[in-house]
C-alpha cells in the first residue's frame, strides 16, 4: 500500500484543489491520504472537515515524504526538484519542457499525467479543458474593453477548449468563425478580418511552423487581440510566451497578446469539485499499485525512465 499527499499548489494565483472531502467517502484507503494543513480554506473548508471525512491534516513537510504527490499543476511546483523515487500526479506538461524533464530522470520519479488520461476516448479531465475555454474568454475580454457581440472572432480548435470558448462568445453574441487543423490555410488567409483570434489547438511538437508568425500580425485590425489559451511557447502563435494572472496580457506590434496558462484557476471553486471527483475515483488504483489503464496509458515516466516516445523525441532534438 502507498501513501498519498496533497500539498497546497505553489503556483502564483493558483486555487484550484484536488480532493474535497465530500468525495473522501468514495476512497476505499482514507487512511492512506495526507492533506496539507490549510488545504481546504480557500474553498471554505476547514481542516476538521477534512479529518471528519476520514483522512490526516499534516505539514508540507510531510505532505511531500508521501509516496504519491496529487497536484493539479505539480508540473510548476517548485518542490518538484526536491522528490526522490516518488510518484507524481498532476498535469507534469514534460512533453515540451526540458527542465521538468532532467528532473524527473535525475530523481528517478514515475510521473502518471492527467493531460494523457482518457476513457473511451474522451479526456478524463475534460470539464477542465472545458473550463480553460471558457474562463479565458471571459477573463480576456474584460480586458480587451470590448463586449464579445463587437467583436470577429476566428476560434482555432474544435476540441474541449474551443467547445468551451464557443460557449461563452456565442452567448455573449460574437460573430465566430471556426477553424481547425485542415483548415489553418483558409485561417491564414482570412486571417485580417478578425479582431479577436482565439487558439485553442494544443501544439504538435515535431511541427516546426506557426499558425501565426510574427510577420503576420502586421495583416491583423489595428488593435486586434489573440487570446492563447493552449499557451504553447513559441507554438501555434509564434509570439505567444505563457503570462500569469498577475500580469496577462502584453503587446507584440499593436495586438494584444492574452496567454495565462491556468485559466480554469480563475473559477476554482467551480473546477475543484469537478477534479476531486475524478481523482477520488482513482487515488485508489495508485494506493494499491494496481493502476487501470487508462493511468497506464497515461504514465509518462517509470522510476525516471521515459515512457513516453513524444518526450523521448523531443530530448533528441
């Protein structure tokens, strides 16, 4: 049996949880969970909340001794470094990032990802996916000073994001012309009529091109704005560098660049009850080292062994 810790996220601004005790009760091994004392209080829960529902309330200190470490975005803690022959998971991102990489060999971690779990083919998180869509959109247009119903908006994507994105510009009256993979020719020349360009494509890392280049934001309406919700660097939008809550937005030849990359953190309350769900229905499988498929399918790393070829393919490069 392994033991589980879930530390408070070190993200700046990031509130979402993993575990809510309304959902403890459907983890077989409540005995096996350690949560950081504080855990909850965002939420408005309390640490005897918790430990009604059965678990232990302890230190960071160790939270992060336990054999299992559930973090939404344990792929930017600052911890991360300080793990030994441990499991973690999260989102780890490990694809496009060399960085968390070398961390994972050297300290010989076996990472599952939540960005690689699905079950019959749909993403195991998708109401997260979903979220990122949506809050982005409303969280960029406040910025924009613009309503959505003045505005031309291409949205890149047709996946749980853009099914997001879609959500809200439709309801806030845009006029919303979709694009995807086989279409990113069309987009490109058409590219100069929008005001708003919203991608939401996650970004192949053996492509070597850009949906938009840096030269081509001189095509776009004066004042335009992108909103980057896959936040790949450097990816799809070659301007695109990830912002934070703090700081969202900055300007690249006239066009307004929106790009924080944990967007659904804006309404955690909303996502945490969505992500406790979920992992409440898994934890278990790890705690009894007896992970399904579909984390099979979704384990990155084995004792700092790559699994994944994508990571192995980016290494190489």
């Amino acid at each position: 049996m392994k033991t589980v810790g879930f530390p408070i996220s070190q993200k700046s601004n990031e509130k979402r949880r993993c575990i809510l005790p309304q959902h403890i009760n459907n983890i077989k091994n409540k005995n096996a969970i350690f949560i950081e004392k504080g855990y909850g209080e965002v939420l408005g829960f309390s640490d005897a909340d918790y430990i009604q529902a059965g678990v232990q309330v302890v230190s960071q200190e160790e939270v992060l001794s336990k054999d299992i470490i559930c973090d939404a975005k344990i792929g930017d803690a600052a911890y991360l470094k300080d793990l030994n022959n441990q499991t973690i998971f999260g989102w780890v991102h490990a694809v496009q990032n060399r960085t968390i990489t070398d961390i994972l060999i050297d300290n010989k971690i076996t990472a599952y990802a939540w960005e690689d779990m699905f079950e019959s083919g749909r993403h195991t998180f998708w109401r997260n996916n979903e979220i990122a869509g949506e809050a982005a959109v409303m969280h960029a247009y406040t910025l924009f000073g613009l309503f959505p119903y003045d505005t031309k908006v291409a949205l890149i994507g047709r996946g749980n994001i853009a099914r997001g994105a879609l959500k809200i510009l439709t309801f806030m009256g845009a006029d919303v012309t979709i694009y995807d993979r086989k279409t990113e020719k069309l987009f490109q020349k058409e590219l100069e009529q929008f005001d708003v360009i919203v991608n939401a494509i996650l970004w192949d890392t053996s492509r070597k091109d850009h949906i938009i280049y840096r030269e081509d934001l001189q095509r776009m309406k004066k004042g335009a704005m992108i909103i980057d919700i896959s936040c790949d660097r450097n990816g799809g939008i070659e301007t695109c560098i990830p912002t934070s809550m703090t700081d969202p937005t900055y300007e690249v030849d006239g066009v307004l660049h929106y790009a924080v990359d944990h967007t659904p953190s804006i309404f955690y309350k909303t996502i945490s009850a969505s992500l406790s769900e979920e992992v409440s229905k898994t934890i278990d499988s790890l705690i009894e080292d007896r992970p399904n498929n579909v984390l099979i399918d979704a384990q990155i790393f084995v004792d700092g062994e790559i699994k994944d070829q994508r990571i192995k393919e980016f290494q190489n490069r």
